[in-house]
C-alpha cells in the first residue's frame, strides 16, 4: 500500500511569516502543485504578493522542448511576469533581482546529476547571495530514493551546466537537502529556508507514494523513464538515438546500422542483475536519425535496486566493441565532448576504462561523497 508524503508546498503555513509582506520571486515548473493538484503560481498568486516567474529549461509549464530558448513574457493566468533563465549565463540578472524580495523554489527534479534543474537553483542561489536576498525552498522527494548513490563523481575540469560540481551521478537528495549541500559547497552567505517533507523516507521510491507524477520534462513522462535517465541519458553524448522522438525516450537505445539481436545476445551475457535488455525497433519523430528505423535495445529494470548507470555503460562497452567504426563521440565546442560532460570524466571516451572499471576508479569519491553528505540529510 502506497503512504502519504506531504510536501513542502503544503505547509505554506510553516513560512508565512517570511512571505506575507514581501514580494515573492518563484522558480517553478509544472510539477509545482500540491496535494491537491493546485499549482504554486496560483497558490502564491492568491495568497501572497507574486512579483516574479522564473522559467528555466522547458518553460514555466513545461511545454519547451530540451535546449531550445524563449523570451520573458507574462504568465497568461496571473499576468505576473515570466523571466527565462535558460540560455546565456543562466544567472538572474540586476534586473531580475529588482523584481522581489524573497526568492521561492519548487520543482521535482528526478535524482540524477545531469538535471539541468539542479543548476537553475544553484546559481539563483549564488546571485541571491550577492544581492542578500533569501531563498525558501518547498522540498519534493527524490523520486528515485535517498538511499542509493551511484556512478561517476564530476571532475570540476568538466563542469558545465549538465554538471557543475562534485556529485555522483544519482546522488540521493531530495532537492531541499540538495540546496543545503550547495551552500556549504560554494560557501554561500545564504539565508536558506528548507520547507521539509513529512512522511518520506530515504528508502521511499516514488511508486512507494501516494504523490503524484507530474513529468518534470516532456521526454520524462513517465516514472520509469526517470528510472532509466541517470544511465541512459549518456547516450545523449554519442550519435545513437536515446530514444528522444519515441514513446518511450531514454528506455530505447539504437541507431539505423546496428543489428538488435546481435546487440540483444550480447547484453545477455553480461552480469547486469535487475536489468533485460530487449531487441526493440523505433522510428524517433524528431531529434537524433528522425524519420529513420532504428534497431537497438530497450533497457527493462526488473529489480528497482539495480544499478542503471552500470547497466547503461555497459550497454555502451557492447556498441563500442561491436561496432567501432560507426560510434562517434558528439562535441558541443571543438574540441569537447558532451559525453566527457555527462560523465564528468574524459577517461571513458579516451579507452582507458570500460564501464566496471570506470566506476571501480570513482568509488572512493562515492564513499567520500557518501560521508559528505551526512551533514545535510534531513530525513532518515
């Protein structure tokens, strides 16, 4: 039987004092919704003074596809302005600064490293730090729990707005805990409000709850392709379709020249507990070899505790054995790769490890990070 959580949104009541009087800035999204289904925009609108919206990647009501940019515009239902901070330096600007008093932050973000939403608040944080504003934030679950980290640590050298600082790539903090680890880790003069959850568990996945899921993305409609993208989502670094264009992005793995059973027979006599991967054929609609037939694999995870990340550069080990002269490394600038991004670490790209080898070189920054982090964690 699924239990209840409540999340930060439903105890406005905890922070009114803060609130009531200011004018607020909010950085949300259209997970941003309580347990009734009503929407913080509305929420604050209505009781408090709402001065700001900040729209970052995919728009105020997720409604803009990954990497593409819009301009600051009036939210149609309140009238209260909508700043976009996606693109350029992805900073609040004086301007934006002007426009509150308090800045407020609620969106579900899916618990991996490369969320671009992680990076939104980080930086809002260091400019509202800056300008002494303070910061309140409506904490959500991490829908893929709190108890499991996994993959490689960032290495600064790499850092980029899929990555800005020494995390593992699920990391297991919700996204309150995350902001606390953020100002300890840059330092920040920060007054820092978390609005904490009541009822979760670190243990707690998100199909343990009686919440609902909201897609933070539109190639995230689903809690199993939120179960899948922190592994599957490095394929975004290598001229395979992640399966962006298709019912089922991040799940389906492929390209036109590989061969789904060869690729199925493979990952089978790999030691991947918890994991299948199944001969499957797509045709994405947009994004990478749209309008093509695609042959892969879909990754199915049988066991909520496997290791994705595992599963999913293992699977990348198995198309790079079988087919050397036709993977490719996408570069987002000459001379970088966005695959070196998303991992944190140019070691994979460069032959010096397989998957198991890569994550045994990161396992002393895991456990470090592990004992990092006690400090932060609100919830047992």
């Amino acid at each position: 039987m699924k239990h209840s959580v409540i999340c930060g949104l439903d105890r406005l009541n905890t922070v009114d004092s803060l609130l009531r009087g200011k004018r607020l800035g909010l950085m949300t999204n259209q997970t941003g919704i309580d347990s009734r289904f009503r929407s913080g925009i509305d929420l604050l609108h209505a009781r408090y003074d709402l001065a700001a919206l900040f729209a970052v990647e995919h728009g105020i009501r997720g409604d803009i596809q990954a990497g593409e940019h819009y301009d600051t515009q009036p939210d149609p239902a309140t009238g209260v302005p909508v700043y976009a901070v996606y693109g350029g330096t992805h900073r609040l600007t004086a301007e934006m600064l002007d426009a509150f008093d308090v800045f407020c932050f609620d969106m579900q973000d899916v618990g991996a490293r490369f969320y671009t939403y992680l990076y939104a608040l980080s930086l809002a944080m260091e400019e509202c730090a800056r300008a002494g504003k303070p910061v309140v934030v409506f904490d959500r679950v991490n829908p893929l729990g709190g108890d499991t980290v996994q993959g490689t640590v960032l290495d600064t050298r790499f850092a980029s707005y899929v990555g800005m600082y020494p995390l593992p790539t699920r990391y297991g903090l919700t996204i309150g805990e995350y902001a606390l680890w953020v100002r300890a880790h840059l330092k920040l003069d920060l007054e820092l409000t978390v609005v904490p959850l009541q009822g979760w568990h670190r243990g707690d996945l998100l199909e343990d709850l009686s919440i609902p899921w909201v897609a933070p993305s539109p190639n995230c409609a689903a809690f199993h392709t939120a179960r899948v993208y922190p592994g599957c989502c490095v394929f975004e670094g290598t001229n395979l379709s992640e399966g962006r264009g298709t019912t089922l992005p991040f799940e389906y793995i492929g390209a036109p020249w590989i061969d789904a059973v060869q690729l199925e027979a493979y990952m089978a006599r790999q030691p991947l507990p918890g994991l299948h991967f199944r001969a499957a054929y797509f045709t994405p609609t947009f994004s990478k070899h749209a309008g093509q037939p695609c042959r892969g694999v879909q990754m199915h995870v049988t066991d909520r505790r496997a290791d994705v990340v595992l599963g999913a550069l293992t699977l990348l080990d198995a198309v790079r054995s079988l087919y050397p002269d036709r993977l490719e490394w996408i570069g987002s600038a000459p001379g970088t790769y966005f695959i070196d991004k998303l991992l944190g670490d140019d070691s994979y790209r460069l032959g010096r490890h397989d998957a198991r080898s890569l994550l045994a070189a990161h396992a002393d920054a895991r456990a470090a990070f592990m004992e990092e982090r006690k400090a932060f964690l609100l919830y047992e």
